[in-house]
C-alpha cells in the first residue's frame, strides 16, 4: 500500500472512530470502509473472519468483520473487544492497518459481497470523503463504553 492510500485509511479509520459507534458495528463499519474506498478507487474489500488473539499461552478466538487490502488487514473495530474484555482490554488496539501484533491472527473466512452489505447513500460517502482531509493530525485515544454510546449510531445512516 503506498504511502497515500495508508494516510486516507488512517483518517478513514481515525473518522470512524471519532464518530460512530464502534460496539457492535463491525459489519458496518467495514461495509462503510469498502464503500469509501470504492468512491476512490481502492480496492478494501470487508471480509467475515477469526481473529485470534493470544492470553496467556491460550488463543482465544473472536468472530470479526474487518477489511483487507494487498494482504494489510484494515481494522477500524478491534476495540470494541477492549470494551467488552476489560481483564484484557490492553492487547487490543484502537485500531489496525498492516500487519497485527504478534499475539494477534487474522484468519479470513470469505469476503461480504457487496450486495450482502447496508448500502450507504452516495450523498453521505461524499461529505465523508470531503471531511477526511480534516483528520490528519487526530490522535485517537483509548475510549470507554460510555463515551462510545454518545457517538452516532451508523445504522441509522443506512
């Protein structure tokens, strides 16, 4: 992945998480990601997958959609596991573009068609695309439940 399309992702994902909902938005998420993408004509396709993260010599898995491109995973959910796994909310990132930690795989199960996924107005992908140039310099910190709750919920957006 070249250097610009690492910086429209990380603002994508930085966009994302500064916005919407994360917990239980995986699936979304990764379908909006697909979908901006597309509108710059990258290739990110959302996929159905495992990943696997290691805890104390034990590797737990975890049903998760996220996007892959040129064999980076992109993901812009992880998280969501950090809020819902407190004990061990420190393995997991706030989000993901390249390669993974070492105690984390991804395994890839099979790829969201997209006409398997929520289509999102084109009205809405394009004020997207327009805001992300705004992102380049946000720092996204570790959040918690609560202030996640207080972001949009990106189905009513579908």
């Amino acid at each position: 992945m070249n250097t610009n399309d690492r910086k429209l992702i990380n603002n994508i994902c930085r966009y994302c998480l500064t916005n919407y909902q994360i917990q239980g938005s995986s699936r979304l998420i990764s379908g909006l990601i697909y979908q901006l993408c597309k509108e710059l004509d990258m290739d990110v396709p959302a996929v159905e997958g495992i990943l696997y993260v290691d805890i104390n010599g034990c590797r737990r898995p975890f049903a998760h959609c996220f996007n892959v491109i040129n064999y980076e995973i992109i993901d812009c959910t992880i998280y969501s596991y950090a809020l819902i796994n407190k004990s061990i909310s420190n393995l997991f990132p706030t989000y993901i573009i390249g390669t993974p930690p070492d105690y984390m795989d991804y395994i890839i199960g099979k790829e969201i068609k997209l006409d398997a996924q929520f289509r999102f107005k084109k009205d809405h992908l394009n004020n997207i695309l327009s805001e992300l140039y705004n992102y380049d310099n946000i720092q996204i910190r570790r959040f918690n439940e609560r202030e996640d709750a207080k972001k949009q919920n990106l189905f009513y957006l579908v």
